[in-house]
C-alpha cells in the first residue's frame, strides 16, 4: 500500500491502481463517461481530467496510476475547467432532446451536465445527424446521440463474448454500429442499454412508456438463466414493465441475460387461443 494526496486529504492506495478506482472507493466524486468498473479502460471521452501535481497538463483518472507521494486536485481551477470544456465539446453534437429521449431521469450525460455544462453554447453551426439502422428486436438506437465512449463496443468483446459493435469512419464520419447486417445477436445484448452512458441504446419494449421514477422496484431473482441472477422488477400500477440487473459481485456481477431482462412481456400478452 501507498499514500497519496486527493484533494488536500492522505488516502491509502495499492501502488499502480488506477486513480478513479481509488477516489470511487474514498467516496470523492470524478465525473465520468467510458470508464465503467467491469470494462477494459478506454480513457477516450475524457471527461475524468483532475489536476496531478508536477504533470504537465490534465490527467484523465481512469488511466493514471497512482504512485507514492501523488499530490492530486479533483476539484480546483484547473480541474473544473478541463472538465467543464470536455463537456462542451460532448454536447456540440448531442441533440439535447431530453424531452422525448427515454433515458431522461437516469441518463449519465443529463446528470453530469447539471454540473458541468454551461446555460449558453458557443457553438452555432449545424449538429451532426446520424441514420439509424435496425440492430435488432430488443434495442432501440438513436446514434446521434452517441458519444462514443465505446462502451457498448467493450462490453461485447470483453463480457457477451462477441464482438458484434465497433466503430467504423473516422472523424465526423465516426459511427458505432454493428459489423454484420443482422444485427445484435448476442443474448446478453440488453446489458448494452445498461452500460450506455446516454440515450444512444434503449430498451425497444420499454420506449415511450414511462420513466424511471414513475416505477416501484423490488429485489427479485431471476428466473431463466439458472444462476439466480439478481434483479430488479420495476412496476407501475401492478404491472411489469421493465426488469433491471441488480449488482451482486458473487452471482452476476452487474449482467442479466436477455431472456430474464426482457421475458416480462409474456406475463401480459394476450393471445389468440
């Protein structure tokens, strides 16, 4: 174990630890976007800059490990601006249509804005639009929305198995889609909705039909994946209408199979018989 300094305060660390795991676990707020706990880190959205001590410029969190003496300022001059330019930069593109997006009230983006966006853009010129195609039944696509963080693309690779999404073009022709035309097909795909930062993927079933904190959720087991997953079962006025993971490192870490995530509509489906 090593010392190091957040914010005027001496934590203890293990050396070569990442330093946005360490400020996680001494409960100090480091706004993010492509880091996710279970994921490869991909240090491209950049939204964690803190000021290091004797570093030149900025440095991203996620990807800086820590070492003995490491003086670091989360929440300084320096610190604020960086992140509250990275942030301007996120929204150029974005279409801010908070309103109709299904991922308003537990949308990553939409709560770190808040915080670090600014009341007035800078930027007039006309916003990146990008065509949506059809990856599939489950998940709902709005690419213009996207931020590239790449987390969808890591889940894929690293937890489904398969890598079905990556991103194509270059530039502003940069697009995270999938390779084939059939889609998603992995059935673990749902979980891509989940580590989605903003409303980029979301559930097909659940659009447009209520938000988040209209619904009661209760601790549940899943049913179909014979591990015992856990999860949440969200209801509104006594009917299922969406179901989540639940985290339990020792059982499904934070993933649910698609049949346990999305099976819910058979308990209300009405049939011809």
């Amino acid at each position: 174990m090593i010392s190091i300094e957040i914010n005027g305060s001496v934590v203890k660390a293990k050396a070569g630890e990442m330093l946005i795991a360490v400020t996680d676990r001494e409960g100090i707020s480091v706004p993010r976007f492509c880091y996710h706990k279970k994921l490869s880190v991909a240090a491209n959205c950049r939204m964690c800059l803190v000021d290091v001590e004797g570093a030149p410029k900025p440095q991203t969190a996620c990807s800086t490990p820590v070492n003995e003496g490491m003086k670091v300022h989360t929440q300084n001059e320096r610190a604020k601006a960086s992140q509250k330019a990275v942030m301007e930069f996120l929204l150029i593109n974005h279409p801010l249509d908070c309103p109709i997006c299904d991922q308003g009230g537990e949308c990553e983006l939409q709560d770190v804005a808040m915080g670090y966006g600014s009341d007035v853009s800078r930027f007039t010129e006309g916003k990146r639009v990008v065509v949506d195609g059809d990856i599939g039944a489950l998940i709902q696509t709005d690419m213009t929305r996207c931020i590239h963080c790449t987390r969808c693309v890591r889940f894929g690779a690293e937890i489904g198995g398969t890598m079905e999404m990556g991103g194509t073009g270059r530039g502003e022709a940069l697009k995270i889609e999938p390779f084939l035309a059939e889609g998603i097909q992995s059935e673990l795909s749902g979980n891509m909705i989940d580590v989605c930062p903003v409303g980029a993927l979301t559930s097909k079933p659940f659009r447009y039909e209520l938000r988040s904190w209209q619904m009661n959720s209760v601790s549940n087991i899943a049913r179909h994946d014979l591990v015992g997953s856990n999860l949440y079962t969200q209801t509104y006025k006594g009917k299922v209408k969406r179901i989540v993971a639940k985290d339990n490192e020792a059982v499904n870490e934070t993933w649910i199979s698609d049949r346990d995530r999305f099976s819910y509509e058979g308990l209300a489906h009405k049939t011809d018989c």
